[in-house]
C-alpha cells in the first residue's frame, strides 16, 4: 500500500508548499533542522529525533469507519448500545474532517520526549511572573465546549502558586496556545536555543511513524495502551506513564492524557484557531488514531490541553 501511494502521489511537499497551498509555516519547517542534527538533538535526553522523509498522513474511509466502530465497542458491551452510540458518532461526523490519507514528506525534526509538566512550568511561572494555569467560572461558560462542569476543572487549579498536589510530572493544563508560546520563548532565552511548538504534520509523523500505523503501538486498539476513557482514571497522568503509547520514536504519550496545541493555524468563523492532535484522559479510543484532528480558539484554557515543544537549534 505504502508503495502504491508513493508511485501515484500526484504532488510532493515541495511542489505544495512553492504553490502555497499549505500554511505559512512550509519554509520554516523545511529549514528548521539545515543545522542540527541528531547527536545534538538527543544529547539531553529531552528530545528524540525523527528523521527526514515521507510518511502516511491522514486517513482513508476504512479508517474513519474503524475509529468510530471501536469508539462505540469501548463504551458499551450491549450490541444494541453499540450500535445507537456508533450511529450518534457518525451523525456528528468527528473524523470527518481528518485530512484525506496522502503522502507527506518532511525535514527531520527534534521532537520533545515528554509534555510540559507541571514542574516545568512552574519554573517559567517563577522566572517570569507570568499568569498561572487557570480559568474562571464565568470564563470558562463563556468559552463554551463545556464537556465537563466547573466543579471538575476546580480540580486542576493551582493554589498559592502551587500545582495541584502529586501532580509535579502531569502534564500542565489549563494554559492556552499564548502560553504555550511564551513558554518556549522563555526557556529558548534560558536555554540559548530555539523552541517552539510542532506543526500537526510533525506531530503525527512522530506519533505514527511511517508504516501506516493507526496508534503509537500498531493498527488496533490494546487495552490499556493509554490513558483515555477505557482506563478508567479519569485525570491526567504522570507523562510516560503508558509505555504502548510511547511512538515508535520513542516519543511519549503519543495517545492519550492531553490533547496537544500545534504551531498549525487556521482561521474558523473570524478567529484563529490551533489544530489540535492526540487525545485526552476522557476520549472515546478512535479519537486517539494519529490522523484524528480539531480545532479549538488559540485563547482556550482547558483541563483536556496540554503541548509539548520541538528545539530547532
């Protein structure tokens, strides 16, 4: 199959990106990594290196179709329940707007082993005064999406400067894309380096590697592979927590715990927003397919966000 699509492939990366029909970001990308390599890269220990080439990105119709199938089958074991959740699945159409399954190519890129936690965070927050993770009441209603109520987010508010308690390799939530990019500005200044978030092309490269695979670990579903609603903890993890959700990079938490903001932008109904990749401790296990993508409003603090950074230099 792999073969197949490489001998048909109508365009290549470069020749979509000369056109301008990807986003604005196709240059930077192609260049982050002229002068770095992976020695540099993985000498922390921090970041793992996913090499330069193509891979398979998106999805195809028999993919859509076993993501909202096993998504029904790990909510219900009633053959009559499976069927009417899998029809509501259908009907509000969540896969539909994976992009269609094509090759991509990309340059290497230095991918973050781990999501930004809670520690790591608070040593921005020390640094630089800046707002701590959090969203009010009114705040929250107003920005809609409230898949869980207030009382659930009260949860995973710091106090007196503090994260939750025992939460210190969690990764932080409720910080919005802002944040995210003021984080890997402060540490790149730290740092003497260059940081900032993936593209959503990047990020599923690294979650999926290039043999088609559906999930971090292979093509179907393993239970206990990650922490998503089938795991039963209902809360955010430490970050490594599940080695089968570990990419084939060696990139941690590839599905499950966190969604992730990317550096991808677009604009919906006047505002800009971030393609978000992965899937969270509370989601149905077809969400957490590696060509699974949403977006939310670059201003969205929630309990279900987190991201991770990629160094270019």
């Amino acid at each position: 199959m792999f073969t197949s699509l490489l001998r048909h492939r109508t365009f290549t990366l470069g020749l979509v990106c000369a056109i301008g029909l990807l986003c604005s970001q196709c240059d930077r990308v192609a260049q982050s990594q002229a002068d770095f390599d992976r020695a540099e890269c993985e000498a922390s220990g921090e970041f793992a290196w996913v090499e330069a080439g193509e891979f398979i990105a998106g999805s195809d119709r028999a993919e859509r179709d076993y993501g909202y199938r096993i998504s029904a089958e790990g909510a219900s074991d009633d053959p009559e329940r499976i069927a009417a959740i899998e029809q509501r699945l259908r009907q509000s159409r969540w896969f539909e707007w994976e992009e269609e399954r094509q090759v991509r190519s990309l340059a290497a890129v230095c991918m973050g082993r781990n999501l930004v936690a809670n520690a790591d965070y608070k040593e921005f927050l020390e640094a630089t005064g800046h707002r701590l993770p959090g969203i009010s009441e009114p705040e929250y209603r107003e920005q809609g999406f409230l898949v869980h109520p207030y009382s659930e987010v009260e949860r995973f508010l710091w106090k007196g400067g503090e994260y939750p308690s025992g939460e210190r390799r969690h990764p932080v939530v409720l910080v919005s894309y802002e944040d995210a990019v003021a984080y890997a500005q402060w540490r790149g200044d730290r740092d003497g380096a260059s940081y900032r978030l993936p593209t959503a092309a990047e990020w599923e490269k690294a979650a999926r590697g290039t043999d088609e695979r559906y999930f971090p670990w292979g093509s179907e579903w393993r239970a206990g592979a990650t922490n998503a609603a089938p795991s039963g903890i209902w809360h955010t993890s430490e970050v490594g927590a599940f080695e089968l959700s570990r990419s084939p990079y060696g990139v941690e938490d590839m599905a499950g715990n966190v969604f992730e903001y990317t550096s991808t932008l677009e604009q919906r109904r006047g505002r800009t927003v971030s393609v978000m990749k992965g899937c969270s401790w509370d989601d149905s296990i077809g969400f957490c397919r590696a060509a699974y993508r949403h977006t939310r409003p670059i201003e969205s603090r929630h309990i279900l966000f987190g991201f991770r950074l990629v160094r270019d230099r």
